[in-house]
C-alpha cells in the first residue's frame, strides 16, 4: 500500500472513532459514558495525527500525541475523582442531578418537560401472619348475607 492509501486509511479510522465519540457524548446522559466518549474522540485525533505525521515524515505529530496521552491520563485521573465525588454526594451519575452546579449569575437551564411516569401505586394481597383469622371486607361480607 502506498503512502497516500496509508494516510487515507488512517485519517478514515480516526474520522470514524471522532464520530462515533462525538455521537456517544451528545446522546449519553451518564457521566462516564460521556467521558469515555471525550477519550474516543481523543483517539481518533491522535490517530489523524500520527497519520499526518508518518506522511510528512515529521515527528511533530508523535511528539504531539505523547504529550496529549500525557495530559488525557492526568485529566482522566482527576475526572475519575470528581465522578466518584460527585456520585457520593448525590447518588446518581445522570448529568441532569448536576444542572443546579452553577454559577450564581448563570440563569438555570430548563430543559422541556417530560412526561411524567404513572406512579399506579398497585394493591396486591397480603397473606395473614399463620394463626391469625384474616380480616374480611365488611361490603363482601355484606353481599354474601343478601344472596
């Protein structure tokens, strides 16, 4: 394969890991979903850029994705405490818990209502404890006489 099929092929890949991180970060609503895509859309530009880099002959993009995968595994270190923080406080990892960690000057975010589910609290039968005579509905009690 020649260099520009090599260089085709790899910018491919790196557009479809962007791509699919960037689908992935828009359409998750759990933090770490969301942080794992941020990581894949990483990739894929790190991939652009060694691919950039062999084609050119030029180590400046290996140079640059050292130091990027440098910094990405500081910030998913520190990211993985502030979830874990973040998930003790409130108990969730759905990003709409955090829409009040604001700024006071900021005006609050509302998003459109969402239907809300049916809270049908059922009724189901309980057995009585053993021993103990169940108590009957005085209206069943009440039918049964008149018939």
């Amino acid at each position: 394969m020649d260099e520009s099929g090599l260089l085709i092929n790899s910018l491919l890949v790196g557009a479809a890991l962007f791509g699919l991180g960037l689908v992935g970060f828009l359409t998750r609503r759990n933090m770490i979903v969301m942080f794992l895509a941020a990581e894949m859309m990483l990739q894929g530009v790190s991939i652009s850029l060694i691919a950039w880099g062999r084609f050119r002959n030029d180590w400046g993009g290996q140079i640059l994705v050292i130091f990027s995968l440098t910094v990405a595994a500081c910030e998913a270190a520190i990211a993985l405490a502030l979830v874990l923080m973040l998930y003790h406080r409130n108990g969730k990892l759905d990003i709409d818990a955090w829409h009040d960690l604001r700024e006071s000057s900021v005006a609050a975010h509302i998003e459109t209502e969402v239907p809300e589910s049916r809270d049908a609290r059922q009724s189901w039968p309980h057995l009585s404890p053993a021993g103990v005579r169940p108590v009957e509905d005085t209206e069943e009690l009440a039918h049964r006489h008149h018939v």
